[in-house]
C-alpha cells in the first residue's frame, strides 16, 4: 500500500502510519475501534509516540525532546556552565580557588549514600495476572518515596500500580483495563490523570466503557476513583451518568488531573 506522504511530501511519518494501519487489509492489523484511532490521532496531535508505529528508544527519545525542547535547552546550559566553572577553578592555583574545589568535592559527597532498589522489572509476575512486558511508566511519587506507574503486562492490559516504600511488599494493582470499576461500567482506555499524597492514598482518572451516557463526540468517558492505603481498597468518586452533580444533573465526564491533597478525611 503507498504511503500517503508519496503524494503529499510534507504528511509526518506517524500520520503514515496511522493512515496505514487504519487501511490494513488484515483486519487483526488494523484498529480495534473507532476509539483507538481516535485515541492514535489524539496523542498524534500532541507529540506523543502513536500506537500505529512500533516505538523504538530513539523514536520515543525524540518525541521526548520535541515536547520539552525548552526544558533540554536550559539543562545543557547548566551543564555547560557547571563544567566551565570547575575548569577555571582547576586552573586558579590560589588557596582560595582551592578551598572552593574543597568545598565542592564535599558537596558532591552528599550523593555518596544513595543507592538503587529495585521495585519491578520485565518478566517479572504482575499483580492480577500476567507478567510485566512492556515500559514502565512512573506518574506519581509523595515525599515518602511511594510511587505510582503504568506498566504493560502480557495478556495486553496496561495497568496502574501503586509501590509502597517500606512496606516489604510488592506493587499493588490498582486498576486495570478490561476489569470492572467500582461504581459501574469497565476500566478501558488510557489513564490520563493520577494523583498521590504523603498519606499513601491516590487519585486518577480511568476512561470507562459499557456505560449509557449521553455526551459530547468529542468528550471521553472518564471516571474518577480514590484509593485508600489504609483499607486497601478503591472507591468511585465520580461516575458518568450515575454520580449526580450537586444542583445540575449528573457529571458526563471528569477532569484529566486530578489532585489529592495531604488532609485525610
């Protein structure tokens, strides 16, 4: 099948592919749903690597760069100007450039004791089945070194994970796509928005299917969810077409950032 961008020279190579993969002949090959397509183009629009393409470290590395161009730029320079600095001290021989470079080699000592933990890794068993297959995707951590992910797992249903720091235990499942959510309809699609406060507990949106909402095209269905530590259990704080919206119907859909704060009630 010709690429569409043999035609038109400046079409992106991702819009190639998603073009490509919607006219497979193989219907296995080409999306599942109306949906996902829409889903490809959305994140398409906003520089983030597509699912029609398979994402090699230096594609998904040059997505990364595009979106934070700025961010990269202002690195390199304090780079630059960190290694311009030690340069000239290194050929001050003062005893006053020396004892900078003194004080310097004792802060940089500050980084002497930390050390790496593993908390999961390809292959390893998932928690509600299955084996981590795909990236790990971190999206929260409080100030007690808690941290929440998305990761892929084999039976192809990405999943959010909560790891508790200090507890001795493994990551926790928090939800994950194709299963049923609390409150009504089924976990599916992406997971757009996850907060976690010092207390443990966690927030996110999850879009839901199999729910009779009536809505706008182009709004998504999305729920959104609480997880207590303490209970170790998930609760429905908003579901579309069901949670009634104080003084004007029901909500339709929720926010993509949702934020926790540290008070617990």
């Amino acid at each position: 099948m010709k690429r569409p961008s043999a035609v038109a020279k400046h079409i992106a190579a991702d819009l190639d592919s998603i073009v490509l993969k919607a006219l497979r002949k193989e219907p296995e090959r080409r999306y599942g749903s109306a949906q996902e397509l829409s889903d490809d183009l959305d994140r398409f629009l906003h520089g983030l690597p597509v699912q029609a393409r398979k994402g090699s470290l230096l594609y998904r590395g040059r997505k990364f760069l595009k979106r934070n161009r700025g961010l990269v730029m202002a690195a390199a320079i304090i780079v630059v100007m960190g290694i311009g600095l030690v340069t000239m001290l290194g050929r001050m021989g003062t005893p006053a450039s020396r004892r900078a470079a003194t004080v310097l080699s004792k802060k940089d000592q500050r980084w002497e004791h930390w050390k790496f933990e593993k908390i999961a890794s390809l292959g390893d068993p998932a928690p509600g089945g299955g084996s981590f297959t795909k990236g790990f995707s971190p999206v929260g951590l409080n100030n007690r070194s808690d941290l929440a992910f998305i990761a892929g797992v084999s039976i192809e249903r990405p999943g959010l994970f909560l790891w508790r720091r200090g507890a001795g235990l493994p990551p926790e499942l928090l939800a994950r796509s194709g299963e049923p959510a609390p409150g009504g309809g089924i976990f599916d699609g992406d997971i757009p928005g996850y907060s976690i406060n010092d207390s443990g507990e966690a927030a996110f949106a999850f879009e839901l299917k199999s729910l009779n909402v009536q809505r706008p095209k182009d709004l998504a269905t999305e729920g959104l969810f609480r997880y207590s530590p303490a209970d170790r259990k998930l609760k429905p704080v908003v579901i579309p077409g069901v949670t009634v919206a104080p003084g004007f119907g029901v909500f339709l859909s929720v926010s993509v950032r949702p934020t926790l704060n540290n008070y617990c009630a």
